[in-house]
C-alpha cells in the first residue's frame, strides 16, 4: 500500500471516513424514527417504510450490519493513516501518536457525532433512504452477521436477558397525552380536549359525574293526582325518576314527551303514568365512564340509577353526562340546576357543598384531591371528622375556604378564597 500515490491514499481515507458516516448515519436514524409514523407510511404501501420496518423487526441483525461496516471503516481509516504516516515521517513513534490522534479527532467529528446529529434531527428522511442500502447490505454480510450474534445471543442468555420480548412499543395512557398536547397545530385545542378526555374516560367512574339524589326532581306515584299533574307541568326534565313513598323506592322512569302525547285534553294521572312507565336501569357505583357508554349503547339506554354495594339508590347518571364529560356542556340547563358556584367580586368563590370536586377542578383550574370525596361537603368532613360549624375557616389542600352555611348535618355554603402567593422573602422568613 505504501507504494500507492499519496493523493490517493488521503482520497481513499476520505471516502472511508464518508462511508463510516453513513453507518453512523443509518444506526442513529433507524433508533430514532418514530415508529407509529413508520407503521402509517408502511399501511401506504411505501417501500422504504416497509424496508425499515421489516429491518427493524430484527434489531440485532440491523445493529449487526451497521456496527460491523462501521468498525471495519474505522479500522480500515486508522490503518491508513497509520500507512500515510510512515510514508511522511518514516517510523517516528511520535509522528504515529499524533496521527492516532488526529485520525481519532477526525472519526468522531465527520464519522461520528456530525452524522449523528444529522439523523437525529431527520430520522425519517434518512431512516427510509437508508433501509435500501442496509437491506441488500443484510443479504451480502448475513454470515458474518450470523456468526457475531451467535456470541451476543449467548452473552445475554448468561445474563437472562430476551430483548425479543421487549421490542413491542406500547404506550401508556399518559404517554398518549403527552402526545396529544405535543400535536400542537396538527391538532386544535378543541380537538385536543376531546382526546385527552376520551383517554381520562377509562379512569372517571360514573361516581365522579353522578347526580346526587337531593338534587333529582323525582315524581311520588302515590301523589295526588292534582300534584302529578301539577308537577309534570311544569318540571323542567324529559325523563324524570318514579317512586312510591320513598325515595328508595324507585321502580322506574317517564319520558315528559310519551305523557303529553297521551293526554288528548285528559289530566294527568297515575294511571297514565303507569302506562309510560320504564324500567329501571342500575348501575353498580364504581363503574368507569367508558365501560357505562358501551353498556348504554348495548341495553339502548340513555338514563340508569348509580347503586352502592348496599343496593341503595345514590343518584343517576344519563348518557349526556357521559358525553358531556367527552366534548365539554352543550345542553341548556335547567332553571333549578345552577353550576353550583358564583365567582364574587373579590375572587372568591361561593360554592355549594354538593358541588362536585371534580367540576370545580374542570371550570376554575383547582388541584382539590379526587382520589376520595366526590364533593365539597365530603372533602370538608372528611377533614374535619365531624360537623363543621358555621363561620370556620379551615385550608384543604392549599385552599382557604370558609364555612358560610351548614343544615341537616352537611355543609351547604363554602366560600372559597383566592390562594395567595407568597413572595420569595416570606417564603424564606418560614
């Protein structure tokens, strides 16, 4: 070799140190493309996205081909230099130490860390140009790969590992809302809610956007008749609960609208209502979100009675609750159904004990703790372990809150106050 030009021998150590970027190129690429994008173009039928998955399905065959070009091209160039560096200055020890050196310095800036960075920043771009070389690259150096990986697979075998078990890329639901808010403009904010909600409704259970039972207009069937019809008149409800003396004892539901087309100028009746009157539907409490739409959807049922382990009545739950909680509220309330809370002047908030924990998290940005109490009222006695008498002020989870009103043992006016931020000098003064 040392009787080979010079120009060509320092053309050639160009080209190998090309052909190790390349390497270095495709190995730091075919790692770092996204996989689902790779999947979507590879269901197009694009063929560099079918070649790098089907690359990719055997990681160590890849990483063989690739670590092997490039360790041979990396020899290769220091041998080279080695050569160019004896034709120069002889056999000088010191000429050969500053050669390693420079040729060291010259594999990891244009072999190494530049291609690198280069993939890095487009994965896909090369990942896919890339998959043609390596793939007939695989056939050519498949022995030599073969024989390699008889040596790796034993070492991991000694060491208990099986990567072929662990190559599948899930996801967790976190995981896919962090890419959902990472989507940016692909995807609008409008669009992005109903995502993320859509992935929260395994984890909501019908617990958390229940009605409770105080708050349900129910009609008592062994009312007068005058109260039925009075009361059917003028509910602000299409379907309302059905009972007989007690609360507890539901025994179905109405639909407003089958009542008035029954009436023909009659009044309201209990016998008539016993004619449109529906079974109940019960839910067991506890039950997620999205397993409650599918069963909604299977049993065709719009409205079901949430029921404890004890088989008492808790409250209901209709299938616009659920798809509220998707989407966001799109129905016009009711008169009598309020949002629970008013904003003061002041920043305060006046909220009513049954309001739900989980709305005042949603409308005014808190952080109140889920994970027990459904309510305000719960959250506060669960606090105090006992009834709170009116005019106490108390902090639950960060928030200074005030007891305004409390009747038949339960809290039912809180004001809620703006938290205060403390300044750097405060903070360090506690």
């Amino acid at each position: 070799m040392e009787e080979l030009p010079l120009p060509l021998l320092l053309s050639l150590l160009v080209v190998l140190l090309i052909l190790s970027g390349f390497f270095s190129l495709s190995e730091t690429s075919m790692m770092a493309i996204n996989r689902y994008r790779l999947k979507h173009l590879a269901k197009q039928g694009h063929r560099g996205a079918l070649l790098a998955t089907k690359l990719l399905g055997n990681t160590d065959r890849l990483l063989g081909v690739i670590l092997l070009g490039n360790n041979l091209l990396n020899t290769a160039a220091a041998t080279l230099v080695a050569v160019i560096v004896s034709m120069l200055f002889a056999h000088s020890d010191l000429a050969l130490l500053i050669g390693a050196c420079v040729v060291t310095f010259a594999i990891l800036v244009f072999s190494e860390i530049t291609p690198k960075v280069i993939a890095a920043t487009y994965p896909e771009r090369i990942a896919l140009a890339a998959s043609y070389i390596l793939t007939p690259l695989l056939k050519i150096f498949y022995p030599a790969v073969w024989f390699v990986n008889l040596f790796v697979q034993g070492i991991l075998s000694l060491f208990r590992l099986h990567p072929n078990e662990n190559t599948a890329h899930k996801i967790s639901p976190e995981e896919l809302k962090m890419l959902v808010l990472e989507a940016g403009h692909f995807i609008q904010t409008k669009h992005q809610n109903i995502l993320i909600n859509l992935v929260d409704l395994e984890t909501v259970t019908v617990d958390d956007v229940i009605v409770p039972r105080k708050q349900i207009e129910a009609i008592d069937l062994d009312a007068d008749d005058e109260v039925l019809h009075e009361q059917i008149m003028t509910c602000h409800h299409t379907r309302l609960p059905v009972y007989r003396d007690r609360l507890d004892n539901v025994i179905g539901f109405i639909h407003v609208r089958k009542i008035f087309n029954q009436l023909k100028g009659e009044r309201i009746t209990a016998s008539m209502l016993e004619r449109v009157l529906q079974e109940p539907y019960f839910i067991p409490s506890g039950t997620p979100l999205f397993s409650q739409l599918q069963l909604f959807q299977e049993n065709r049922k719009r409205i079901g009675f949430v029921v404890d382990e004890y088989g008492e009545w808790l409250g209901l739950i209709t299938m616009e609750d659920i798809i509220e909680e998707i989407i966001g509220e799109f129905t016009t309330h009711a008169p009598t159904q309020t949002s629970g809370f008013i904003q003061e002047a002041d920043g305060s908030i006046i909220a009513e004990g049954s309001v739900l924990l989980r709305d005042l998290n949603r409308k005014l940005g808190y952080q109140l703790p889920l994970d027990g109490p459904k309510t305000l009222n719960g959250l506060i006695l669960e606090y105090f372990q006992d009834i709170p008498e009116a005019g106490i002020g108390l902090n639950v989870a960060g928030y200074p809150m005030e007891i305004i009103q409390t009747k038949d043992q339960a809290v039912k006016i809180v004001r809620i106050y703006p938290i205060v931020q403390k300044t750097v000098s405060e903070k360090m003064s506690n």
